[in-house]
C-alpha cells in the first residue's frame, strides 16, 4: 500500500510495518500503537520511546492502561513535526 504524501514524510522506508504505512482516513489509524512499532518508526531504540514516554524531555506523549504503554498516532506525527521544526530540520 502506498502512503499518501504528507504522511509518508513521517514513515521511514525500511520497510516498516503496513499498518503504519497507512493513510489517516484508514479504518486502522485510531489503533494505539505499541513501543516497538514507534521505536521502529523513529528509528531508535524501544528504551528510547519509554523513557521518553515516562519521564525525558522532549516528552512523547502516550496513553497508559496500567502497566501498559501504548501511542496515539497522531501525537507521534505531531512530536515528529514539532520537534523537527525546533531543530530548524523542518
């Protein structure tokens, strides 16, 4: 599947899982995303996203359900883009 413009400047081209790839009008881009797939994503390390999820600036918004961590899609696009422009990458 092939992702639209705007979202395919947030999706890396290592052949990342399709359910990432698709495009925000999908009946699967409200799924909560898992550590892994948004470490995969951006391209580090899952204790990377954790800590960031938990306790480090730049802090990467999440939802917890207990124990569990999980990623709004959305709110990793939007962390991508407004940090990419704080970095003056954007």
């Amino acid at each position: 599947m092939s992702a639209s413009p705007a979202h395919a400047a947030t999706t890396p081209a290592n052949g990342l899982n399709s359910d990432l790839q698709r495009s925000p009008q999908s009946p699967h881009s409200d799924r909560l995303l898992t550590i892994n797939e948004v470490a995969e994503w951006l391209g580090v390390s899952k204790a990377w996203v954790y800590d960031h999820a938990t306790r480090k600036k730049p802090f990467l918004p999440c939802v917890r359900l207990g124990e569990i961590t999980r990623f709004r899609r959305a709110e990793i696009e939007s962390f991508i883009q407004e940090h990419a422009r704080s970095n003056g990458s954007a």
